[in-house]
C-alpha cells in the first residue's frame, strides 16, 4: 500500500472537520430535531412511532443509516470477546508507530464522514423540497439511525397533481347493473355467498360511486377537503414521498446521486414506509394491518373471499391485482378439479371392461416377452405387466381426449374471465385512462444504469482531453482549434445514454451462459437417465426376489426424487444467475429490469422444471431399436424401454411427484421455515432469554419494528410459481387428470401464506400503480397455446389411444378390442442376439425359449424383409399425425371463438365509464356557466354603478368637467372599480 502524504491527510482532516461543523449547524438551526429516549408519559401515539415527538406530524417514510459506535456504549462481559479487545488494542498501539496502519484508520473515518456529508445535501434537498425530517439516534436499536420524513398538505397536493393521482370528488352517481332481471340475480348471489364475504367495510357492495378526477390545487373546490390529515391515505402518502426520494439527487458529487445509489452505496441502509400499527397485543388501535390479519391472513378464513380492496387501499394497486388474479384462478381451479375427478373415477370404474388390460392379465396367453437389459435381465412373461397396465388406463382412457380439450378451453375462459375481472376493477379502482398517467410520470434511472453512464462519461472527458492536449501540440490554426474544442464540450455536455454496442458485450454474454445453463440441465436429465439404466441393471441381478419383482417401481419413483431435488437446487440457482445476467445488461429503469428478469427466470426455470417431463413424454421409449439391434445410451448400457402399458403412467408418477414436491416443498416449506429459520438466527444471535427479548420488542417503536421485518423483493416470485404450475395444470393434463384438484388445495394454502408474509413478516411495500398484471399475461395465454399443442403430441404419441382406434376400425375382425396386444407385439428369433447380449440364464422361466416377443410394428423374422417396420407402423404414424393436426385446430378455432363470443369489456362496465365522462363533462360545464354568471353579475353590477353615478352628476358645468377628464382617467375609474370588485 503507497503511504499517503502528509498534506492529503491534513487536507482530508479540514474536510472532515468542516463537515462536522456543517452538521452541528445544521443541527442546532432547527433543521433536525434530534429524538432522546422517548418517557412513559408522552404522546401514546408518538411512542409507538408512528407520529413526530409532537405527536401531530404522521410518519410518512423512515431512512436508515449506520452509525459508528461509540467506545463507551460496548459493554461486552464475555469471554469470547477477550481477544477482539487485545486485538484491539495491539492494532491501535501499532497504528501509532506504523503510518500505513494510521492512513487506514483515516480512511475509515474519511468514508464515514462523507457519507455523513452526502446525507447531509441530501436531506437539506429534501427539505428545500416541503418535506420534514426528525432524526433519530438515540434507539434501542444500537448502530443504527432513523431519519423519519413528513410531508406536509402543501408538498401532498403539489406532488399528487404532478403524479395525477385521481381522487374521490363530491359528486356521487348511482351505479345501475343492468336490467331489473341482472339485478335481482346479483342480489340473490350476495345474499347467498353472504358468509363468504370478509367482514370488511370496502368489500360492502354499493350502489353509488364518487366521480375521480386527477387531483389539482386550482380545482380543490371538487374534492371533500373537510378533513385533511385523512384526504390522503397512508399508501398515497408513502408513495408520494417515494416519488420525491427518486427525483431528489445529490449533485455536489462528481456525478448525481438518488435515493438508488444512495441504497446501493451504503450511504443508507433501507428505505420503507411504516405500517399502520400492530397486529395483536392488549390495547391496540384498530388499524388496516389489524383487519386484513384477522379477515385475511388467517386460516380460519380459508373459505372466504379476499378482501381485495381493502388489500389495495394498504398495498397498492400492483399488490391487489396480483391477490385478484390469484383469486380468480384458484376460483376457476374448482370446476377443472371437478371434471378432473371425474375423468379419474371413469377411469377407475371402467378398469375392469377395459380389453387390453385384461388381456395382459390373462395367464393363459402365455407371451414370453424379450429381455429388458443385456446378459443380465432374462425373459419374462406378458402377465407381470398387469398392475402397470391396469393403472394406466386410469389416465389412459376415452375420457382423457375430451379432458384434454375441456382443459384447453378452460383456458381461455380463464384468461377472459380475468379480463373482465380486471376490468371491473380498474373502473372500481380508478385505473381507466392509466396508460396517460404512466407516460407522464416516467420511471427513473436504476442506480447501476447512472453508474455506467457515469463511467463512460469519465472515459469520453479523459479520451477529449488527451485529444485535446494532443491538439494543442500540434501548429494548427488557433480559430479552428477553439472551435474544435467548443465542439467537443458540447458533446460532452450532451445527456449521456447506453446504446446497444454499449450492451453488445453483455447480449452476447447472456446468450451464451443461457445456452450454458440449458444445457447443464439437459445433462443432469442424461445422468439420471444413465442412473435408471444401471439401476435397474443392478437390481435385476439381486438374489431378493422382493427386489427383483419391485424394480420398475423403485427406480422411477427414486429417480423421480433424484429429479425434484435437482430441480429444487437448480431452481434457486438459476433464479440468482437470472439476476446477474440482468444486472450484467444494466437495464434503464425498475420496469425494464423486472421484465428482463421475469423473461430469463422463466425460460431457465420453465426448461429446469419440465425437461424431464418432455423427456419420459415425447423420447423415452423412442430411440430403443429392437432386438439384436438396440440403441446404447453409454458402453453396455441399453436406451430405456417404455412398460408394455405405454410411458403414460410412468409420466403420470413424475408429474406427480415434481408438481407436489414443488408445491410442498418450495413454495409452502420454504415460506414458512426461512422467516422462522432468520428469527431463530436473531435470537440466537441476541443471547436474550426470551422475556427479554420479548419486552425489548415490545418497547421498540413502530419504525424500529419495521427494520427489523424482512424488506419486500418484489412479485416476481409469486407470480412465477403460479406460472410454473399453470404449466403442470395445462400443458401434461392428458397423462394426470387430479393436477388442477392438487393445484386448487396447494393454492388455497398459499393465498392465506403469503397474506401472512405480506402482513406480518415484510416490510410494507410502497404502492405502485398499474391496471394489468403485465408480462405474466402474455406468459399464460402463451401457455395456453402451448398446452394444446403438448397435449395433442400426448395423446398422438404417448398413449395408446390412436393405436387403438386404428386396430379397433381397421384390423379387428369383429371390431373389438380382442387381440390388440397381440397386435401390438412383435416376433424376435433369440438365436439372432448379438454376441454378449443374449441372457446369462435362458432357462429361468423353465423351459427353453426360442421366439420371444417384443412391443412394436415389425416383420417376423420368417418373412421376406425380417424386422421391417409394416404397413400398419405407417397407418398409425398416419393416424397420430393426422389426429395432431385435426385436434389442435379444432381446439384452437374453440378457444379463438370463445375468445371472441365473450367481450373483454362487461357492457355494464363500458356504460359506467362512459357515463363517468359524460358526468365530468357536466360538472365542468356547469362550473364554467357558474363562473360566466358571476362575471355577467359583475359586469351588470359595474353598469349600473356607472349610470347612478352619470344620474347623480347636477349640472351641465359639471358634466362638461368630466368630459373634458382625460380618457386615461376613465379608464383607471374602471380599473378601480374592476379591483374593488
């Protein structure tokens, strides 16, 4: 390390005293008001932390910041401890001595007070801006520092007309819903579901509504101002405060800094607005965080509605649309779990009629069936295959094709039913016409965005300046030299941006790791493929005949886990590597970020989850050859076989462990422990007993409560494990008809977990607007085209259903099933094994074995072209390619019909927007004929004030006089009389 100058350190040394002095001034003028440890017997309010220390201004929003401590406040007995403090002291006794020890101390310092002066500008800004700040130090939180912010009515409606924020006016208008017909079905529904509404007042149906416009100061005659300090609501004022925190910045700096990279600096260390209040204890105020844990984020309300929008009037609007959405698909799951189970009880019930299966059952047929693996695996008889093939056709069955289209134009129904649903409440929100709010109020730039555009700024000034040195060098003409300087600074001053060849770097480094980590994931499908294969070799050579007679069981159930544990793992993963190749893009604004996010984590994770799915669906069984000529995945080791009941049922037992593995596991588990898990860390890391640290928390103010919850990450997460199994419900419900009755009781118990979480577990989310749920849309309707595709491949190709129609209609002599799997299956001569590969123990089934059978279309080994594939292998490819084409547009003309039978808009909706027009157009007519009549009485007034004025004149002299006057005169009579009115 260079040793530092004397000079430098001196001169850092007068900065930093000039900054201290800057901050007592600061302080002492009355800009801050510096909190002491707040007595029993002040403002109750005010001791919760919600208010000023005057106990009148609100909170608005909280800033933290780290605060050294001082020496004397370290009061540590243990024993552990011992050798940090000779540590301690043997560092600052070498720092006297060493000078590079003491200019790190000094750096320290000097980091510590530029910070301090950073916040310094950046809360002086903050005030020049309306706003009013209380510090805070003196906590019971050591290290830490609260800066709490109020905005007061002026800085409300100066900034809620910036952000046009519509607000209720006094004028209210009834709603109609229709005929006299609709209305009486409406009401009869209400007072049904009666006992599923939560008792919450902003879930109570009404038949007015106020008339919004955008809030504006010269028009505050509109609005109900009779009590202020409630016009604005805590989620519209934290928000608003949240909007001047990003547009403030920092410009003593050699670049601008905001509230952003402020955070990401370390300058402070979170900023959140508070909640309302407490959730349980003795004593406590009614609040709206209360409400919603009791009628919301309790489980003993499962079977009830959510109270959607007493969840947007405390969380948003972005946070209330993704509860709505929630809502309306666990709603629309009941009817898909109905069917569904109806679906499987045919299946169950139809089991026993079923003729292939009881063929296979049968013993008397006597089909010895080739070896499943080399050397090995021996012969084995058709009629162990029965339970396999008894328990597909559960899901292999007539009954799944129509499932499979119900499921494809539910659907559709879904997504129209949320648009609808949408929407209702965008007008009942106030959310039409968004799209113009959304262009005035631009997002701000990210914090890494400014950084890079900083950093290629500084590049640009130094590349100018050595070009301009190189300039000044050379004997040119001095007029064209100042010119080109002149130049050069304007485009230096010119607003810098990040263009593509900018970002080509990270484009191309992107692809290539997205590329990467795909096909990481196709290789651990691989290793498990080669893991099933060696498995199963190993078990058939078991001397267990309990082992040997359960192989098939326990290797797709094992690897099915092996699978989910993977997919587990690699999903937090790829979710962090997600994160990193966005940040590596260094998108422009929170919007652009979210939604790069949101488009990687979904390919990573949607390929992650699905790959085995696609693999045991549409390859395995695909790529074996036949006897004699079989294809090796590694050495001796053959390409899996499918069970002679088809790969469905082996498709059926992996959908079903990963989707429920999943469910329970990740999305359920892992809510639950991790926030148990950190506080279990906390505790243990404060060495309190628990009564302590009980009454220690109960002694802390609402804003120090606060910090310590866990900060809000976003939605993406939510969302994403819906999307994810939106895809199990949709895409592979041909193979597992009971995925949307598991997706409805998995969803039941995730609404009341994340009410809990959002409640009592995060920090309160400052509320954003918006009128749709966004990409997530685009991503289910494309889930839903792709679903109709999946599920035509899955009954073509995966199970028997297009076999069977074709024997059924072309090849059975009596137009039965009888003699199907005979059909089906195929004769080797074993003498044509290649060398090796025969079995190791030809006689095991007790006699010898001289043709065996093996499941496909090929000739004999007796006929002219022995092991062909026949006629009937190209009528059923024939067959399944035509039932693919014909099935996906059928469905598809279904689903784009529905589409469009069932408007996006409900017509009562559209009257009521449209009236809302109409009623403001009036309102304004009326406000202009007012102010016309009031200037028309004025101007009259003033006439008639004038003719008394000419009466009252008493002789001609007079009259003269004051026509002689200067115009001018008359003129400022009229202007004074203009004033005075």
């Amino acid at each position: 390390m260079a040793a530092v100058a004397p000079e430098s350190i001196g001169i850092s040394l007068q900065n930093a005293g000039r900054r201290k002095d800057y901050l007592r001034d600061v302080i002492f003028h009355g800009k801050f008001e510096i909190l002491n440890s707040l007595v029993p017997e002040e403002n109750t309010r005010c001791r919760q932390g919600l208010y000023f220390q005057d106990g009148k201004r609100k909170v608005d929003y909280v800033l933290t910041y780290h605060v050294k401590k001082p020496s004397g406040s370290r009061k540590r007995s243990s024993r552990g401890n011992a050798l940090t403090r000779t540590l301690r002291r043997s560092h600052r006794a070498a720092s006297k001595n060493d000078p590079e020890i003491a200019a790190q101390d000094l750096s320290v310092d000097y980091h510590e007070d530029d910070k301090r002066f950073r916040r310094e500008e950046f809360e002086g800004i903050l005030m020049e801006m309306g706003l009013e700040l209380e510090m805070d130090e003196n906590t019971k939180t050591p290290g830490v520092g609260f800066v709490k912010i109020h905005a007061p009515w002026n800085v409300l409606c100066r900034e809620a007309e910036f952000m046009k924020i519509k607000m209720p006016t006094k004028k209210v208008y009834e709603i109609k819903q229709g005929s006299n017909f609709v209305e009486k079905i409406n009401s009869f529904i209400t007072k049904v579901t009666e006992p599923l509404h939560p008792n919450v007042e902003e879930n109570r149906i009404t038949n007015v509504k106020h008339l919004s416009y955008p809030f504006s100061r010269e028009k505050q005659h509109l609005f109900d101002l009779s009590d202020r300090d409630s016009f604005f609501d805590s989620k519209t004022r934290s928000s608003i405060v949240f909007e001047i925190l990003k547009r403030t910045k920092c410009t003593k700096a050699k670049y601008s800094m905001g509230i952003t990279s402020l955070l990401a600096n370390g300058i402070y260390t979170a900023a959140y607005p508070l909640h309302d209040g407490d959730i349980d204890g003795e004593n406590i105020d009614p609040n709206d965080r209360k409400l919603l844990y009791e009628e919301w984020a309790s489980y003993s309300v499962f079977y009830k509605y959510q109270p959607i929008s007493l969840i947007r009037k405390y969380f948003g609007e972005k946070i209330g649309l993704y509860f709505a959405w929630l809502g309306v698909y666990t709603q629309m799951l009941i009817p898909a779990s109905i069917v569904g189970i109806i679906v499987f009880l045919y299946g169950c019930a139809t089991v026993d009629d079923d003729i292939p299966s009881m063929e296979m059952c049968d013993r008397r047929n006597n089909i010895t069936m080739c070896p499943l693996c080399d050397r090995a695996c021996s012969y084995w008889k058709l009629s162990i295959g029965c339970a396999t093939a008894r328990a597909s056709h559960l899901f292999d069955n007539p009954a799944t094709v129509f499932f499979s289209i119900f499921m494809a134009l539910w659907a559709t129904m879904f997504l129209e039913h949320w648009k609808r649903r949408q929407m209702r409440l965008n007008y009942k929100w106030d959310l039409t016409g968004f799209e113009e709010e959304e262009e005035a109020v631009k997002d701000h730039p990210r914090a890494e965005y400014e950084f890079k555009v900083m950093q290629k700024s500084l590049k640009k000034e130094k590349q100018h300046k050595k070009k301009h040195l190189d300039v000044v060098e050379e004997p040119t003409n001095k007029w064209k030299q100042t010119v080109q300087t002149a130049m050069a600074g304007v485009k230096l001053t010119e607003k810098e941006k990040l263009t593509c060849k900018d970002r080509m770097p990270a484009y191309i480094s992107i692809l290539v790791l997205m590329l990467l980590m795909i096909s990481v994931t196709f290789a651990i499908v691989f290793g498990v493929i080669l893991y099933r294969v060696s498995t199963n070799a190993a078990l058939v050579m078991s001397s267990n005949p309990i082992t040997r007679s359960n192989v098939r069981l326990t290797v797709k159930a094992t690897a099915a886990i092996i699978n989910l544990v993977v997919i587990l793992i690699l999903d937090e993963v790829y979710g962090v590597i997600a994160r990193r190749l966005t940040m590596l893009e260094v998108p422009k604004t929170d919007k652009s970020f979210e939604e790069r996010l949101i488009f990687k984590t979904f390919i990573l994770k949607f390929v992650n989850a699905f790959t085995p799915i696609i693999y045991i669906a549409f390859f395995r069984g695909r790529l074996v050859g036949r006897p004699g000529n079989y294809v090796y995945a590694y050495k001796s080791y053959r390409m899996e076989e499918c069970a002679h009941g088809g790969c469905l049922m082996e498709l059926c037992i992996q959908l079903s462990i990963i989707m429920l593995g999943k469910q329970l596991i990740q999305n359920n588990l892992f809510e639950i422990g991790i926030p148990k898990l950190k506080k279990l860390i906390r505790y243990i890391k404060s060495k309190r007993p628990s009564f302590q640290e009980e009454e220690r928390e109960k002694k802390l103010q609402r804003y120090e409560t606060d910090y310590f919850l866990e900060p809000f990450a976003g939605l993406s997460p939510e969302y994403m494990e819906m999307i994810i199994q939106f895809g199990f419900v949709t895409l592979f419900v041909a193979s597992f008809p009971l995925a949307p009755l598991f997706a409805l009781l998995n969803n039941i118990i995730e609404i009341r977990l994340d009410a809990k979480k959002f409640v009592a577990e995060l920090r309160r989310p400052v509320a954003a607007r918006a009128k749709d749920i966004g990409i997530w849309y685009n991503l289910l309707r494309g889930i839903g085209k792709i679903a109709v595709i999946v599920n035509a491949f899955v009954i073509s190709f995966t199970s028997d259903f297009i076999p069977r129609l074709v024997y059924q209609y072309m090849y059975s002599p009596d137009g039965t099933m009888h003699g199907f799997v005979n059909h089906t299956l195929s004769y080797f001569n074993v003498s044509h094994f290649q060398e090796g590969t025969d079995p190791h123990d030809p006689m095991y089934l007790g006699y010898k074995v001289e043709v065996c059978r093996y499941k496909d279309y090929r000739e004999p080994p007796w006929s002219p072209n022995p092991y062909d594939v026949t006629k009937e292998f190209w009528a059923v490819l024939a067959a399944r390619l035509a039932f693919v084409i014909v099935f996906q547009n059928v469905v598809m003309i279904m689903s784009d019909f529905v589409d469009w039978l069932i408007p996006d808009i409900p017509k009562d909706i559209s009257q009521q927007i449209q009236k809302e027009k109409i009623l403001m157009v009036e309102l304004f007519l009326k406000e202009e004929q007012g102010k016309l009549q009031m200037l028309e009485t004025l101007v009259a007034r003033g006439k008639e004030a004038k003719s008394t004025e000419n009466c009252n004149t008493h002789s001609p002299i007079s009259r003269s006089r004051n026509h002689k006057g200067s115009s001018g005169s008359l003129h400022s009579q009229h202007l004074d009389c203009e004033g005075g009115v």
